[in-house]
C-alpha cells in the first residue's frame, strides 16, 4: 500500500471516555463558533485526509506553503490550511492554552493554539490563486476573512453531520477496501460535475492501466451555477452501476470546499487522494480552474516541481465525440476534421440541461441524463 | 523575504557537478543546485515508499463491518 503524505496517516479523532472527557471539558474552554467550511477542514485533519498535517497551519508552515508550496519540513504542500478569526476575536485566545471549536453550537474539537499571527491577504491571493481579482472566487472568499490566523494541533470530538454518510470513507477505510479488493494500484478521479462520456473515457482509459479506480467527487461549498451535490452523486452512482464492473470502481465523497486555486489546487486534490491510498491520479484540462484564470494546462506543468510528490499523475488533454470514428477520441488518435467531431463543452451541456433538453447519446449517457433531467434545476444558486 | 534557513550549502565532486552542468543545458532548470535538488527529492521519494497496515487486526475488522454495511463489500 502507498504510503501515506508525509509518512504517517494522522488520526486525531477523539474515541470513548477521551471524547466525552473533552466534550464536557469544550464547554469550560475559550469557544469559537465555526461555518461549515472550517469544520470540514477539522474532520479531515482528524481523519488523515489532510495528513500529515495535525492541525491549523502555524507561521512558519503558513510562509513555506504560500512561498515554495512545501511545509517547513521539505514535504510538498500547496494550499494553506488555515484557520481565521477576526482581531477581537484572536484578543480572546491565548497561546498554548486549549480552545474549544464549537459547530453550529455543538462542540467540534478542542484545538491546542500554539500561535496566533497575522498575515497579508493581498501576498496569500497572489501567491495562492494567482490573481488579486476579486472576481476570482478564492480571492472574494479571502477579503472576508479574519486578519488572524490560529495555529495549532486540533483533537476531533465530534464530526459535522454529512448529507451523504452512505458515499463517505475515511482514508483508513479506503485502505483497506482497496487491499481488500485486491487493488495494489489506484487511480483516483476528482470531479465536480456530472459526469459525460468524456469523463467517462478518461476514467475508463486510466483504468486500463490500473486495478481500480476511485471516483472521489467534491462535496461542498461551490460556486454559483456549479451542479449540486446531490445530482452530482446520484449521476456517477448510476453511470457506475450501469457500465463499470463493480470490482474495479469505488465511489466515494470527499467533503471539502473548492478553491479554485488551479495548478496549486491539483497538487492538493493529488495529495488528499495518495492519503485515501491512490497510486495514480486523473489531471485534467484546467483542472480545479475558474473562468479564464489559468492557463488550461497549467496545472499538468506544476507537477514537474514535485519529483517526491510519491503519486504518479495521469495527464489528460481534450477529447471529443468523432462521428466518424464513432466513438470517443483525442487529438492523437482521431485523422478526422473538426466538423465530424462534437466537443464536450461543459457550458453547452449545462445549457442544454438548464433548457431542459437531453444531451444526446454521444455526450452523455440516456440514464445519467434521466437523472439530472429529474431535478428540474440541478445547479447551485 | 527569503527565510533564513531556505537554502544551505552541500559539497560534492566537481567532476559530478561538471556532469550535472553538462545535463541541465537542455533542462528547464536554471542552475545545478536547482537540479540536484530535484534529483534529491525524486530519489528520497524512492526511499520513502511503501509501508506497512496502519490498523491493528481488531480495528480492521471493525473497519470492514461497516465496509460491508454500506455495500462496498460482500
């Protein structure tokens, strides 16, 4: 089995008398009520997901991230995970006293502050997204952040509530499903959208040169126009119990926010699927991307600054429908002209859906079509 | 601002550096400490794979039990 970022799957999920002993203890301690997205961040610190990171990042790991996208210990880190609190709010806190994080009004986990900080939106936007337009997503998400950062290991005691409990597994869980499965490689699949038959080859071209794959959509804060959650799931779920063989294909959420953060953001999703237990992983054209704020492949280039990332990834440029072939292909391996072939544009097919039309058999399978066209408005508003 | 311990100093052959010199001329790498750094990581990957089951027997079973209950498996 692949082992682990950094080395080690951290569990610091709170069990038995240690759990209630922290609960009754959170309702003593300083208290900081967090949104949804934060909690998210909590429980996949606790569960390994985010491994090897143990809690919020502190300064010095904070300035290596955004600076050479690697912790302060040399271990490839892209995307700084953090936790902002307004100046007052950090007034209330003291360093290496315990706080507790509370949830929609229920303890969360207690966190050892070991540092509260500073830091400089305009460098982390530059850094981390490329841009300080605040018509990028992440930028506007970082403008309404604290002006402090709290540092420090944090114990889970109990996990937000999930929509989809049913598609959710921890890494440790993934683990041994896929040894138990018998795959000794695994390729992992990021998605936010619905998948098309382009998705579909992909996933099915990577496939072939692996045991198994996991598909892995993002559940989550997303943007406007983006497809829900739900229809996300209830799509992949019928495409696979309909054309993939049940022994090779795993579906499974990650609950975590998007953040648009491109090339950085891949590396990212790369690392969160090597710690579910992936070998491989699926790269696609603009990969975790907004509008036109990343080069299309940008995000295959980053990897060459990552030799130790300890995950092979899997490139994938652009497919299209050929008439002619009558089938799915790629720029190498389709002699036809552009007339013959149907591309899979995501803002066509969204389109169409909006309109309420069914995207025709080459784009997308009739049952996954049937399921979306169920929702009536299957987008975030 | 650059960290204080961002960068250190290691020794080597100058013959092994001349060899390095001659290869990054067709690289996007702009110096040999730049790609020896790149060799380093790349290799100490190598090193680092593999490892051993991190749950115990108990807890795996425990971990299949609910594999089995939400149908990943039979």
């Amino acid at each position: 089995m692949i082992r682990p970022h950094g080395g080690k799957l951290v569990d610091r999920v709170l069990r038995g008398k240690a759990r209630e002993e922290a609960e009754e203890r959170a309702y003593g301690l300083p208290r900081l009520e967090v949104g949804d997205d934060l909690a998210r961040d909590v429980e996949n610190i606790a569960r390994g997901v985010f491994s090897p990171l143990e809690g919020f990042l502190g300064r010095e790991d904070y300035q290596s991230v955004l600076r050479s996208m690697r912790l302060a210990n040399d271990v490839p880190w892209t995307i700084p995970i953090v936790l902002d609190v307004s100046e007052e709010e950090a007034d209330r806190f003291r360093e290496r006293e315990d706080i507790a994080l509370f949830h929609r009004g229920k303890p969360l986990a207690i966190m050892h502050l070991e540092e509260k900080y500073r830091y400089d939106k305009e460098e982390h936007a530059r850094k981390v997204f490329g841009t300080t337009s605040r018509a990028h997503p992440g930028v506007a998400k970082l403008e309404g952040m604290g002006k402090v950062l709290l540092g420090g290991k944090i114990d889970l005691i109990n996990p937000p509530q999930s929509r989809f409990g049913r598609y959710k597994l921890s890494p440790f869980e993934t683990r041994v499903l896929f040894k138990e499965k018998g795959w000794r490689t695994v390729v992992g699949f990021q998605t936010r959208n619905v998948p098309h038959l382009g998705h579909e080859y992909v996933q099915k071209t990577a496939l072939s040169f692996v045991d198994g794959i996991f598909i892995n959509p993002l559940i989550g804060r997303k943007k406007r126009g983006d497809f829900k959650d739900e229809v996300i799931l209830e799509a992949y779920a019928i495409l696979i119990e309909n054309y993939f063989l049940k022994d090779n294909a795993v579906l499974a959420i990650l609950e975590t926010e998007m953040r648009y953060a491109g090339p950085r953001e891949a590396i990212f999703h790369a690392i969160m699927r090597k710690n579910f237990g992936c070998t491989h992983f699926i790269v696609g054209r603009d990969h975790a991307g907004v509008g036109d704020f990343y080069d299309p492949f940008a995000a295959h280039r980053i990897f060459e600054e990552f030799p130790d990332l300890g995950i092979v990834p899997l490139f994938f440029r652009t497919f299209f429908y050929c008439r002619k072939c009558g089938g799915v292909a790629n720029e190498k391996t389709c002699p036809h002209s552009e007339e013959d072939r149907v591309n899979f544009s995501g803002t066509t097919i969204r389109k169409m859906l909006s309109q309420g039309e069914v995207p025709p058999p080459e784009l997308m399978r009739p049952e996954v079509a049937e399921v979306i066209a169920r929702y009536g408005n299957p987008f975030v508003e | 601002m650059a960290d204080k311990h961002e960068f250190t100093t290691i020794t080597i052959p100058s013959t092994l550096y001349k060899r390095l010199e001659g290869m990054i001329a067709e690289t996007e790498f702009e110096s040999v400490s730049a790609y020896a750094t790149h060799l380093l990581r790349e290799a100490l990957a190598r090193l680092e794979a593999g490892s051993e089951d991190v749950l115990s027997e108990e807890e795996e079973e425990q971990v299949k039990e609910r594999l089995r209950a939400l149908g990943y498996l039979d």
